[in-house]
C-alpha cells in the first residue's frame, strides 16, 4: 500500500505540473481527494492490514492529502499571477504613443486672470490661501461684524444649505454658500501669527439678479495685510501697483467712500472701463459693462476694523490691516474686452478659445 501511495504522489506531482488553469485545478483535485477519487480506492484496501500498519498507513495518507491540498493551493496561486501579469502585459499602455490631436483644450478666461493676479502678488510677497465654499453663518458674517439682524446682510442675498442640515443648529453654526472670500481673512488670523500678508482667491455664491456684472456663481480675490504700522497710504500703493502691472498704462483708478461692516474706513475702488475706454458708449450704443457710466466697479476695500480685529484675539491698539475684496470675473473682463462677464459662464467655446 505504501508504494500505491507513493506512485498516487509521482502522479499528482506529474499531472499537476500540467495543469493550467483553475478549472483542471478542480478537475485534479477530484480525481485525488474526491469522494471517488484515488487516495479513497487506495485507503478502501485498508481494513486487511495488522492494526499496526492501518496507524503508519493513516498518518501517511493524511500526509499525503496536505501534501496535495498544499500544492493544488500554490499552484492556484501561480496561475492567478500568471493570469494577473497576462492582463498586465495585454492593457499595458504606451504613454509615449502619438496621437494626432486637433483641438487642444486650454485655461478658462476666469483661471487665467486669476494666475495672473496670483502671480502679482506672489511679487508682493503675498501667500496664497485657501478656505470651503460652504461655510458657517459664524465666520460669513458674524466674525466680520455682521450680526443677526444686521441690515448689511440684506446685501447679501444668500443661499442656505437645506433645512435638515441646519435644522437644530444656532442661527452662527448654520451652513450657507458663502457669500464672499471675506472668512477666509478671520480663519487666517485664527491661525496664523502676524504680520499676515495674504490672497484668496475663490469662488463665492449669491442669490443675485442676472445681468452683464451680476452672476450667482463668480470668483473673487480677496487680499488681507495685518501688522504693526499698517496704513491706508500702504492700501493705495499696493493697490496701485497691483493694478498697474494688471491693466493698461492709461487705466485710471477712483476710489470712492463707501461702508462695509467688517473695515474702516472703506472705499470702493473704480477702474475707467476697459471696453468702452471710458466713454460709456459702443458704437453709439451704452456700454453694459459699466452701464454707461465709464467706470467699473472692481473691488471694496478698507482698514480692518478693530471689531474684527479683537474678536481675532488681535489687539487693534498695536496693530492694523487693511483688506481688499476683488471681483475677478470683472477684471477678466477688463483684462480680455470681454462686454459681460455672464457670458464666462455660458460654454460658449466660441468666446473662451480667444484667450
Ligand atoms: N466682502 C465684500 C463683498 O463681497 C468685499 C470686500 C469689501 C472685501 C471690503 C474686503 C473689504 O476685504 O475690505 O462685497
């Protein structure tokens, strides 16, 4: 018997070293181990041996049947790798390949004018930051010293995040889409120490009237500075200059008294409209750019008022700040000749592949 089970092994390993697939796998298995299979019909002899070979003949049968479970396990393995480097092999990409490529897409209007914001400030030595889309009523309004009931909030007409969310939450925890790049400048001085020096450029969401200069959805650049001997007079340089390297040699600036809660003083800062190089007219006909006026607004800005300031735990005796907030779709507008700054939004492919 024990040279039946030797020979049973020669030819498992034989058969076996054969076999390429899971399926013949099985097939082997069963024709070994199975109810019917090879090492059963072997051990079915076994009832006329001495007790004392039935023992020796158990425990090498029962080796045996590791042996092969061992085995069919391994080379299963095998097989599953082999299978896995043919996959590899068959969907190997050729990253070098060449193409004939026609229409190469390219930068929005909107991405370009803020890179090209970005890297006038980066000049300044300014650092770029960041914050969520969806914020807390908290750091939107509250932080900036507009509270509840505060008639500035009536300008910003806001979109809140659906009743379940807020539901049980206080009117400063609950989400909205923010209104503006504004909170950006009160997470930064949470966590950052002085002097700041920073941009933020991002997207910001207001339940607006739809025209030439208004959109629910557009993309601001938000500037903060806070140190120690900060002044309106460091305000009009930076502004200068920024503008300056941004739009044309004869570009005129305006600044004009204006109120936001969270600065003071404010202004609100003008730019002689591009398109219609100040005149307000087109051909005769107004410009909607600027409404006929000439003049476009660009950004509101002023000295951090030291209500933001203390609730920052900054002690506004000993320093200052001023900050900007700056409509990018605008200046990618005034940048590009583009009459409406609505029409970055409509894909019309047409208009963006100008730029
Ligand atoms: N957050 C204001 C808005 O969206 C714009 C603004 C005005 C930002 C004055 C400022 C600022 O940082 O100082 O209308």
């Amino acid at each position: 018997m024990k040279e039946k089970l030797l020979e049973l092994k020669e030819n498992f390993s034989k058969a076996l070293e054969s076999t390429s697939n899971t399926q013949q796998l099985k097939e082997l298995e069963n024709m070994y181990l199975g109810k019917k299979g090879l090492l059963k019909e072997i051990l079915a002899g076994i009832k006329n041996l001495s007790n004392e070979d039935k023992k020796t003949i158990w425990v090498e049968s029962n080796e045996l049947k590791v042996f092969i479970l061992k085995k069919l396990e391994w080379k299963s393995k095998e097989i599953e790798a082999q299978k896995f480097e043919e996959i590899v092999a068959s969907e190997a990409l050729d990253v070098t390949a060449e193409f004939p490529s026609k229409d190469l897409g390219h930068k929005h209007p909107i991405t370009t004018a803020t890179e090209l914001l970005e890297d006038i400030f980066i000049s300044l030595g300014f650092k770029i930051e960041d914050g969520p889309e969806i914020e807390t009523d908290k750091l939107n309004f509250d932080m900036l010293n507009i509270p509840d009931n505060h008639p500035a909030r009536d300008v910003w007409d806001t979109f809140w995040i659906s009743d379940e969310i807020n539901e049980d939450k206080e009117l400063w925890e609950k989400y909205l889409l923010r209104t503006h790049t504004s909170p950006v400048q009160i997470r930064t001085m949470l966590k950052e120490e002085l002097p700041i020096k920073i941009i933020v450029p991002g997207r910001v969401f207001r339940y607006e009237q739809e025209d030439a200069r208004h959109t629910c959805n557009f993309y601001q650049l938000e500037w903060l500075v806070v140190g120690e001997g900060v002044t309106f007079g460091d305000l009009k340089w930076t502004l200068d200059t920024a503008m300056k390297s941004l739009l044309w040699e004869d570009t005129k600036t305006r600044f004009r008294p204006s109120i936001f809660p969270f600065t003071e003083p404010s202004a609100e800062v003008d730019v002689s409209c591009q398109i219609c190089k100040g005149t307000g007219k087109i051909k005769e006909k107004k410009c909607s750019m600027c409404s006929a006026t000439g003049w476009v607004e660009l950004l509101g800005c002023g000295m951090v008022h030291p209500k933001v300031l203390t609730g920052c735990g900054i002690d506004p005796e000993k320093y200052s700040g001023f900050a900007f907030g700056m409509w990018i779709d605008r200046i990618a507008a005034q940048r590009f000749g583009v009459s409406s700054s609505r029409m970055f939004y409509q894909s019309k492919l047409k208009l963006n592949e100008q730029f």
